[in-house]
C-alpha cells in the first residue's frame, strides 16, 4: 500500500480523487492549521475552474427534431442552483445542409442563449465556443441545458454535432 511519503505517480485520477489539504486560516483541530479531505473536482472549482466535464453526440436523427424534441445536454441542477459552464460545439457535416434557422444552447424557456450558428451556413465542420461569461446571457436558475432551434424541426440535413461541456453548480444567493 502506498503511504503518504511514496512519491509514485497517481493513476487512474478522475475529478472524485481525494487528495489532502491543510487549511491553515483554520485552527480549529490545531494550531498550525485543521486538516480535510477534497476531491480534485472541489479544488478546480475553488481556484476557479469547472468541476465537472461531460461530451455528449447529437446524432443527425435528433438534429432532426431539434425544435419539437429539444436534445438534453445537462440535467436539472436542483433548486436554487444553476450552471457555470464552457460548451465547445463541434459541428461535422456530412453531406447535406440542414434547413432551419439558428441552433443553440438553450435553458428550460429553449430561446436562442448560446447561438452556434445558422443551419444554413453550417456547409462544412465548424466549432464554436461559448462560455457563461459572454454579455446578455440569461440562464434560469434551476433550468435543464438543451440543443434546440427555435425555427422548426430542419427537414433535410446529415451533420451531427458533439457538444463538450466543461461546467460546475452554483446556487443563488
């Protein structure tokens, strides 16, 4: 077994891995400071990161039903709370363009908040960036994430999109 003092490389490490920290601001355990247990995901969150990351593909069969059945990204963050997040759209067509308006990242009340682009634009790959720091975004808290288009299910179209979201849970207040 591995002690402390061991100075192997860690393996395996994932956003739920423990590591220890020592709070020196804290004295309540002793006077040099009170120690804890965190995982990695709580300390890129303290220092201002995301604490989770998730890919998600959106095959062309549900780009299809983009307005009728909006396509889940993240789900319902809980009362109270709502999503920071960074989302890294990447569009590959394939060999038809899609008919349709503005496709995008969307909460609970599916307008065009984070727009990737117009379906008739999209004529080959594309990438687009977002992040919940841009100007006049309006999230609801306590909203599901969704890809939608507010202009109608396309009817022709191939491409599919692969959206990676690096995101953490913050509550109001």
């Amino acid at each position: 077994m591995a002690r402390l003092t061991d100075k192997t490389t860690a393996t395996a490490v994932t956003l739920n891995s423990l590591v220890h920290i020592v709070n020196t601001n804290d004295v309540t355990q002793n006077a040099s400071g009170s120690s804890y247990k965190a995982d990695l995901g709580q300390l890129g969150d303290a220092m201002g990161g995301y604490q989770y990351y998730t890919e998600v593909n959106v095959p062309s069969a549900d780009v299809l039903l983009l307005n009728s059945v909006p396509f889940e990204l993240l789900p319902d963050p809980g009362p109270g709370n709502y999503y920071d997040a960074k989302f890294i759209s990447e569009f590959t067509y394939n060999t038809t363009t899609y008919t349709g308006g503005v496709v995008s990242i969307t909460d609970n009340n599916l307008g065009d908040v984070y727009q990737i682009g117009d379906f008739a634009t999209m004529t080959s790959d594309l990438i687009a960036i977002k992040t919940s720091t841009e100007a006049q975004i309006q999230i609801s808290p306590n909203s599901k994430i969704f890809l939608y288009t507010s202009a109608g299910d396309p009817t022709t179209g191939d491409g599919e999109f692969l959206i990676k979201i690096w995101y953490s849970i913050k509550s109001m207040g």
